[in-house]
C-alpha cells in the first residue's frame, strides 16, 4: 500500500492505517481525559506512534510523534456536514481533504503535496461500518468494523492481499486497540 494511503488512513482511522504500516501487529490505547485524546500506539519491531488531540468548539488539533523523531500536526474543522483536515510532517510532506458526512455515510476526499490523492466511503449500518478507500496509483483498502458491546472487531484487506484484523476493546474511559496485519 502506498504511503499517501497509509497517511489518509492515519487521518481517517489511525489505528487501522498503523496496522498497516506495522510489521506483524500493532497495539495501544487512546484515552479521553477533559477535551484531550491521549494516544499511544506500538508495534513489536520497536516502533511506535504517540501525541494528542485536543478539541475546542468546532476545531480539532493533532500533534503526533513516532520513535524515529518524526511529527504529523495539524487541524479538523467542523462545519455543518463537512469536516476540513489539514495535516503536515516534520518531512515536509502534506496532506490536505474533506469528509462530507450525509446520513449513515461518510465521503472522504484528500490530496497530498506530492499530487496523489485517495477517495473514499464510509457507511454505518446498525453497528457496523463498512470502509471502501483507494488512493492514485489504484491501491486500494476495503472492510469493516463492527461492535458488540465494548469491543469492536476489525476486518480490512488491501489491494495486495494483505489482510488487517485485530480488536478495540473500551473499559472506562480507555480504548485498547490491537491489530495484526498478515
């Protein structure tokens, strides 16, 4: 899969776009304290991803850090049905898009400061999500999300075959998240 890809998905659903950068598998947790969402992310290489994102009104703000010294900041800004992203990395890459929510779906649409771009859908039924997303150069990564309780069971595939499945789990205010990319 395609770096662009794995950055739409951090914006999207980081814990799924982590999986797939992951060697094997990826663990963590994301807590809610006040209008703060503490996350912290690893895999079993070593790596890891961590930082925050704090909510004011309609404004979201994401300071993100990984093992290698690496950053990814940026802004959610929420209008209506439309959400504005914006995120930059410490590399001088970026990644800027919309996600149109109408109903049970969600439209994403992003563009990197390299030209490509990844599209996609998000629809809930009930509970569970189906995700279809593919980006420029026709990766592609489709599958769901579905939740029983406190725990919710993830199943997506890539275009090369390569499957992500794993589990969040929700006690209190804490989420753990461990996936497993085959």
């Amino acid at each position: 899969m395609k770096t662009l890809t794995k950055i739409a998905l951090v914006a999207l659903t980081l814990a799924t776009a982590l999986a797939s950068q992951a060697q094997n598998y990826i663990y963590g947790s994301s807590r809610l304290i006040g209008n703060t969402t503490y996350r912290n992310y690893y895999d079993p290489n070593g790596s890891s991803l961590s930082g925050t994102s704090r909510s004011f009104g309609n404004t979201t703000y994401h300071n993100y850090y990984d093992s290698g010294g690496r950053s990814i900041s940026g802004t959610s800004r929420t209008f209506g049905n439309t959400t504005y992203q914006n995120y930059y990395g410490s590399t001088g890459s970026s990644l800027s898009g919309t996600s149109h929510n109408f109903g049970n779906t969600t439209y994403h649409n992003y563009y990197d400061s390299d030209g490509g771009s990844v599209s996609g859908t998000s629809r809930t039924f009930g509970n569970t999500t189906y995700q279809n997303y593919h980006d420029s150069t026709g990766s592609s990564l489709s599958g769901t999300s579905r939740s029983f309780g406190n725990t919710t069971y993830h199943n997506y595939q890539d275009s090369d075959g390569d499957a992500i499945s794993g589990t969040t789990r929700t006690i209190g205010d804490t989420a753990y998240t461990t996936l497993d990319n085959d």
